[in-house]
C-alpha cells in the first residue's frame, strides 16, 4: 500500500525531510511505501540540494492540500499564514497532516484540531518541539499513565548558545549574540528567540499535552534574555549556578490560594543548580526534563533543530500514520495519537508564583544599607537566604541577595519600596532561581 505525500515547503528540513524519503535503504520498510507525490514552493526554477523531478514541483499549494490523491500533507513552511489555511484546507479535504509550525499549532490549535476530529484525520507535530529530540510522541503515548507534575525545557538553541557562550567567555550578550547570527544559530532578527516568544510557544504545546487542555498563548508569562549580563553570569556561577533560559509548565501548589488543578505557565532566564541536570546542557542543544508520578524524573537530551533532526522527527509522523492507516478498518482516530480536549487550563498569574529571587543592587558605600534592605524584605515576607557585598564600582556598592522561597507579588512590593529609598542607585538584575 503506498500512501501519496504532497510536501509544502522545499527549504531547509523540507530537503532534509525529502532526503530521508528518497533513500530508504537502512532505514524501516515502511518508508518504501511513502511516495512524495508533489510538492510546493515558492520558487520552481531555484537551484536546491536534491535530486527531485521538476515534474512534481508547483507554486500552486492549495492545489496540493485539495489534491483526491495525496493521502499526508507534510507542512513545512512556517509562519503563520497561509500555512494555517492551507492546514484547514488540507483537513477539510480528508488529508492527514504532519507540521513542525510550533506558531500555527500554539495559536490555532483547537481550530485545527477540532476540524481534524470532525473529519476523522490525524494532525501530527513531533518536529514542532525540540528538534529531532523524540518528547510529543511520549507525552502521548509513554507517559499517559502517569500524573504529570512539572515540565523544565531548555527549548531554544539560540538563547542557549548565547548563555552558553557568555559563561565560558564572560563576554556580554551584544558581542555573543553578533557572533551567533554570523554562525548562523541567531536570525538577523532575533526577537522570536532571545525574548522568549519562540520558547512560549513551545511550552505552551507541551503543557497542553501534558495537562490534556488548550492553553491560551497570552497566559503565559515570557521574558527574555537582553538583560543578562557578564556580571549576573560571574556571580551565578559564584552562587554555584548557571543562567539557563527555562520554560516551564508545572502544577500550581496547593500550599497557594489555588487548588492544584491549575498551572503556572512561563518562559524566563532562572539561576540553576549547578548539580540539576538541565545546567549541564550547552550550546543549542534542547533538553525537556518532566516529573511525574509514578516515573519520577526523566530528561529528554539532543539537538534541538537543523535539518536532518527535525526531519527525522517529521518522517517519524508520517510513518506512524502510515502505519495506523495500514491496520484501520475504520475511519476513528487513533485514541493516543489524536487531541481530544474539551478544556481550557487555566494559568495562574506570575504573581502568584512561589519561587527564589537573586537580585543584584547598586546602593551607596553607607553603613547600614543590607539593614534596611533586610528592613524592606522582611516587611513583606521576604526571607533571604544570602546576602553578599560583591566591591565597590564607580563609588558605588554591589550587593546580591538570594531570597528563600516567596511569593511573587510580596518580592515585588518589596521592590518597589526598595527602589524608593535614597541609599539605592539602581537594581540592575532580578532573576528567579529554581
């Protein structure tokens, strides 16, 4: 049996996905039965690294997604639009669809999923998430059993890099960022990445499946890396911590005003334990470290994009539908590879959050100032867990601080008041710690 592909996107994982395709030799019989049938692109006449009939080329891409003969849609040309019409169109028309558009997915979810259950078709999206790091397929398979608790991403390789690269060189994020977009890891517009929107939009396809409910994007909290500096890094890893961009979705804990069904969901740079095993993943590879119970805690490690990774992770999905259809008698959904939710999660506020904070405080050389820092804190709960005057630059005094446990909303009031009196410069870094 021989299932037609009709492939959107003939870029960089639209090769590695086709290369894969073409030489089956090594790999599962399986892919001897998966024919690319045709194929869109922007530009026909462009010269690409593969061997691959013109014949099969077209500009015309909804022609594919509408085609009675192509069996799998493969989209792989990222953004938001018209990959997300061309999605709708596809399903609409019967076609399984394999998509690694983590955007389209995090924003349109339950639109595309509620019209692939309507017309009894899978939507697969194994590369939208880390790479070709195998993590989407167990959260729906592997891991249904058990309750999950928390999961911890290092989920961009760019930011990953940068911070990476600031630790072992004790350079600043302007000089690493300028040598990542030369290398290629960082876009000429690098937004998406070091301000966490690319990482939100993955964690919020994790949480979803790992709490079995949709999750609205502009719930979750993000912040990015631009403000991490040299210093934060040296007197991290002072404190025995690295600085990982973390994104996170856990359960709220019971011990705060919500019960545990609800989630915190968010996206920022967190000082790490030197001795956790997230703070031991560099440069861009991707790492997603999940607690549930019974398992306790199992870590997802490799490289989280490029070509042949992300390729892999597409072809993965296509084979599994192939293989689903092969056995099928009837047209009902498999009941762990297809999404059924019926609910919202609802998030918590970040200001809500119970967690750690370092802070580091430019105050003037006076005797007296950790007293009215401590006087401030304890104020509103805030108990401190070090406290540490680093020297003294340009006539003034550096101190870090690492709190204990506290909420979120109670550090900042803290702030606020801290930030109003007269022996305090500045407050160039705050950041939470796991």
């Amino acid at each position: 049996m021989v299932f037609k592909i009709g492939l959107l996107g003939l870029g960089t994982v639209g090769i590695g996905t086709a290369k894969i395709l073409l030489s089956p030799q090594g790999r599962h019989p399986l892919i001897n039965e998966l024919e690319i049938y045709r194929v869109g692109v922007r530009d026909i006449s462009k010269t690409r690294d593969i061997n691959i009939s013109p014949n099969i080329l077209t500009t015309d891409l909804e022609a594919i997604a509408t085609d009675p003969d192509v069996d799998i849609i493969i989209e792989l040309i990222g953004g938001l639009e018209p990959a997300r019409s061309l999605i709708l169109k596809a399903i609409e028309h019967g076609k399984h669809i394999v998509t690694a558009n983590k955007a389209v997915i995090s924003r349109y979810g339950p639109e595309i999923f509620d019209a692939a259950n309507k017309k009894s078709v899978y939507v697969m999206l194994e590369a939208s998430v880390g790479g070709g790091i195998p993590v989407i397929q167990p959260l729906k398979e592997s891991l249904t059993v058990n309750r999950i608790h928390s999961i911890t991403g290092i989920i961009n390789g760019t930011t990953n890099y940068i911070l990476t690269k600031m630790q072992k060189e004790g350079a600043d994020f302007a000089d690493v960022l300028a040598d990542a977009q030369k290398l290629g890891y960082a876009e000429a517009n690098p937004t998406a990445d070091v301000e966490g929107l690319d990482a939100k939009d993955k964690i919020a396809i994790l949480g979803s499946l790992a709490f079995s409910g949709f999750i609205k994007l502009e719930d979750i909290y993000c912040e990015g890396i631009r403000q991490i500096t040299a210093a934060d890094i040296t007197y991290a890893a002072q404190l025995n911590f690295v600085i990982k961009l973390l994104a996170i979705a856990k359960q709220a804990p019971k011990n705060t005003n919500f019960t545990s069904d609800k989630l915190q969901l968010r996206v920022h740079p967190t000082l790490i334990p030197k001795t956790h095993p997230l703070a031991s993943i560099n440069d861009v590879d991707n790492a997603i470290f999940i607690e549930g119970e019974p398992i306790g805690q199992v870590m997802f490690f490799g490289p989280g994009a490029g070509a042949g990774p992300t390729a892999s992770a597409v072809v993965s999905d296509i084979m599994n539908i192939a293989a689903i259809l092969q056995t099928e008698t009837e047209p009902i959904p498999h009941p762990l590879l297809s999404c059924t939710h019926q609910k919202y999660c609802e998030i918590v506020p970040i200001k809500e959050l119970i967690t750690r904070f370092y802070a580091r405080f430019l105050t003037q050389d006076k005797p007296g100032v950790i007293g009215k820092l401590g006087s401030c804190f304890g104020k509103y709960s805030v108990s401190l867990e070090s406290v540490v005057q680093t020297g003294i630059h340009n006539q003034l005094a550096e101190i870090v601080v690492v709190t204990r446990d506290v909420r979120e909303g109670n550090f900042r009031q803290a702030l606020e008041e801290i930030q109003s009196l007269d022996v305090i410069n500045s407050i160039p870094s705050i950041l939470r710690v796991l």
